[in-house]
C-alpha cells in the first residue's frame, strides 16, 4: 500500500510540495519489502526531477532486477536510451513493456507508429516482431488503422513478409485501404500482393465471387451501401451468384473492384442469370478520376456478356463496377451475376465464355 500510494503521488513530481511525500512512502515500503520494484522506481522518479541523473538510473536498474513488469520503469529506460541514439535497448523495452502491460499498448503503440518513417527504427521493429511476441497482430492490426504514414507501415509489412512473418489479413486489407486513400496505389497493391490468395494485377480477381474476404480490400469485391440498390453474395444453383436488386428510384455501383490494369487492350466477360426488368445494369470501367473506358450491359434473362475496353497510359488505376442506371419504373430490377472478369484479349480467344 506504501508503494502504491508513492506511485499514486508520483504523478504529480513537478510539484515541489509532493516529492516529500512520495520519498518517505516509498522509503517506507523499501524498508519493509526490498523487492518492490514500484517503490524504486517512484524514488529514481524523483532523483531524475532533480537533476541526479546517475541515481535515477541506479534506482531503474535495481527496480528492473526485482521486477520486469514496472511500466514506468521501462518507459524511463525507453527516454534514456532513445536520448543516448541506441535503438536496440529502446526497441526492448518496448517489447517488455508490451508483453507485460496491459496499458502500454495505448501509450507506446503511437510513439513506435511515428517512429516507423526511420529506416533504422523500422528494421528493428521489424527483427522485434520476427520474434512473434504476443503483441505482434495487435501492433499490426492497430497500426494500418491508425498510422500517420501508411507508407512506411506498407515498407514494415514488406520487411516482415521477406523475414517469413505472417501478418492478419484484417491489418493487410485495412492499411490497403488506407493506401488507397492516400492515392498510394502502387503500395497498395504491393501490400495487397503480400496474400497468397493475390491474383495476377492485369486481371480483376474473384471472377465467381468465391473466396471473398469477410472483411475486403480495395482489390475484393465490395458491395458498397447505396439507398434502395441491394447487392450480395449468396449460394447460387452452381455456386456462389452477385445477387442484385433495386426499387424504383434508385441507382448507383452495386459492387466494385479496384484494379492496377497495366495500359492495353482488355476484354470484359461472364455470365449473368434472371436478369429482369426494363432498366438493366452494366458492367463498366472507370478509372480512378471517374472518366468512363467502357461498358457492358448485361442481357435479359440467362445469358453471356462480353465487351471489350482499351486501357490507355493515363489511366494507371482503375475501377471494375456494376452500375444500375436510375430505375424509373414499378416493375422489379433484379438478377444474378455468376461469373464476371476483367483480363487481357491475348487471354482467351473472343467470345468464349467460361
């Protein structure tokens, strides 16, 4: 309890009239349990206000033998050795501190995410994780939501796939996400690459809506939420359909894919099924500043679709859409896609549908 309430007041050491106070408790606890590492840290605490730097950092030292799990301890430790430039001691601090603390996440998640743009930094966050440490997907997963600087997360995830060390999909799609965002497509895609289940960037993924993240990536298929227009993935008659529906009035992209096409000549194929009403929606390709390459509308009733579309150089990036036109009618809008794909002409002789 001595050292509790010395750990209490040691928030408060700028305050002159404290430091007594928070000395005699943890002196007192010392005295009659030398092995509180608590007490020795709130001392060393002090002794650091006070200008004994060598004190301060015997008493850390001693706290550190007697107990591993003192955050402050190694938050002093992480400040002392970043200021003397030796990245390894800083760097395993922090792997303590996270593998002990249940709070140190929220505090030094952030300051390693903003340290990551250091290339030195980033390969030893790199060799701390190669190590598995319990904290790893939670770091991961907390930095491509949350990093300032995608792009050196992107640089850390790469490292990490060549040293062999796996990382969550749900970190993988997200910092995609966040890439693309950034108009980084490139790192983008790299990262999205990182996937065995990635598939060949000069055609669109997923052709028969299997194997569909839960949670998606830019580069799956996303059925976006729009007012009205209804889309979703469902167990068809031979497989897994893009089911689609819409009420009258409304419009707009039923599901999209981000593609990273390379400039050239592409054909767009598949099969749709009960395709019904008078409006009908068509697959379309739209690079990313919104100006149209080329659309195919899809047939009545149960039938193939095929169009082609030139890539030019300007058109880096690209989306892959089904876009229903504004449905100005009482009569039901709905249908099935069971196949749809995006490849080069050279990829199948024209016409062929699979």
């Amino acid at each position: 309890m001595l050292a509790f309430h010395a750990e209490r007041l040691s928030g408060s050491l700028a305050d002159p009239d404290v430091r007594p106070q928070v000395a005699v408790s943890a002196r007192q606890s010392l005295l009659r349990d030398p092995t509180s590492a608590s007490a020795a840290v709130s001392l060393a605490l002090i002794a650091e206000i006070e200008g004994r730097k060598s004190q301060a950092s015997g008493l850390i030292n001693y706290a550190l033998r007697m107990s591993r799990r003192d955050l402050r301890a190694h938050l002093w430790s992480i400040e002392a050795a970043v200021a003397r430039h030796n990245v390894p001691i800083a760097l395993h601090h922090y792997d303590i501190a996270l593998r002990t603390s249940k709070s140190a996440p929220g505090l030094l998640f952030p300051v390693l995410s903003a340290a990551l743009s250091d290339p030195a930094i980033r390969n030893g966050v790199a060799g701390v994780l190669n190590a598995r440490p319990a904290w790893k997907d939670l770091f991961l997963n907390w930095l491509s939501s949350n990093s300032s600087d995608p792009r050196s997360a992107a640089m850390l995830f790469l490292n990490l796939t060549r040293r062999g060390v796996d990382i969550p999909w749900t970190a993988q799609a997200s910092l995609t996400g966040a890439l693309v965002q950034q108009g980084a497509f490139a790192e983008a895609w790299q990262t999205y690459a990182l996937s065995s289940a990635t598939g060949d960037r000069r055609r669109s993924r997923q052709a028969a809506f299997d194997n569909v993240p839960e949670v998606p990536s830019p580069f799956d298929w996303n059925l976006p939420a729009v007012d009205g227009l209804s889309a979703s993935l469902q167990q068809g008659p031979h497989g897994i359909v893009l089911a689609y529906d819409a009420a009258n009035g409304a419009g707009g992209v039923a599901a999209r894919q981000l593609q990273f096409l390379p400039a050239g000549q592409y054909i767009i194929r598949g099969k749709a099924s009960d395709v019904t009403g008078d409006v009908r929606p068509f697959w379309q390709l739209v690079c990313a500043d919104g100006t149209e390459l080329g659309r195919v509308i899809l047939p009545t009733g149960t039938a193939s679709f095929v169009g082609s579309v030139n890539v030019p150089t300007t058109c880096p990036v690209q989306w892959f859409n089904l876009s229903m036109p504004l449905v100005d009618s009482p009569e039901p809008v709905n249908g099935m896609i069971d196949r749809a794909v995006i490849e080069p002409v050279t990829a199948r002789p024209a016409g062929r549908i699979s």
